[in-house]
C-alpha cells in the first residue's frame, strides 16, 4: 500500500496531507487538481491497491469538502486519535500506520 500512497502524489493525481490506516478502514486528507473527478481518482487507486495487496475493498467512500486551515487541522487531529479512540495506541505517535510520517509532535499535541 505504501507504494501506491507514494504513486498517486508523484502522478500528481492526488496529494496526501495524512494517511492513517486503521484495522479495518482507512482516513486521509487528500487533495486533487481541480480538473479531476475525485471519484475516479480513488476508484483506481483502490483498484490498484487491491491487486497490489489483495484487499477487498468496500463500494464508496465518505468524503468532507474542508472550506479552513482551522477544519483542516480539526480533522487532521480527528485522524491522529482515531488509534487511541480505538485503544490500539496511547498516544497518536505511537501509531505505526501513517502516511506520511504524521507522527511528529503536532500528533501530539492533537
């Protein structure tokens, strides 16, 4: 999965401010030029993900237009604690599964 979140940014068909996977589900903030279709875009990265790694993925996604840096950074910090919501980590940094490296000190401070 890691080379598809670096592929897509580097095609600059998408740009990850923060990738979190989660057991059983993902979170991101993507962004994406403006003459792309956000649905096609992930589309093929789940296609190109599932053959890469053979994860069965779920129809749809769920996505939220951010209109701030304050509901950027709302949901940026959403996102770091959604492991410690899930008791899997005591601290969003000591979460492993972060693209990228979200783990600095603004994770904790989230």
């Amino acid at each position: 999965m890691t080379t598809a979140i670096e592929h897509y940014p580097s095609t600059e068909k998408m740009w990850t401010s923060i990738f979190l996977a989660m057991p059983d589900h993902l979170h991101a903030l993507l962004s994406f030029p403006c003459d792309v279709r956000i649905e096609a875009v992930l589309r093929d990265w789940k296609r190109y993900v599932a053959k890469q790694t053979g994860i069965v993925w779920q129809d749809g996604f769920f996505d939220h237009r951010l209109r701030s840096n304050k509901s950027r950074e709302e949901k940026a910090a959403y996102i770091r604690l959604n492991p410690v919501r899930a008791g899997l980590a005591s601290e969003p940094f000591q979460w492993n599964f972060v693209w990228p490296d979200c783990n600095a000190a603004s994770a904790r401070s989230g």
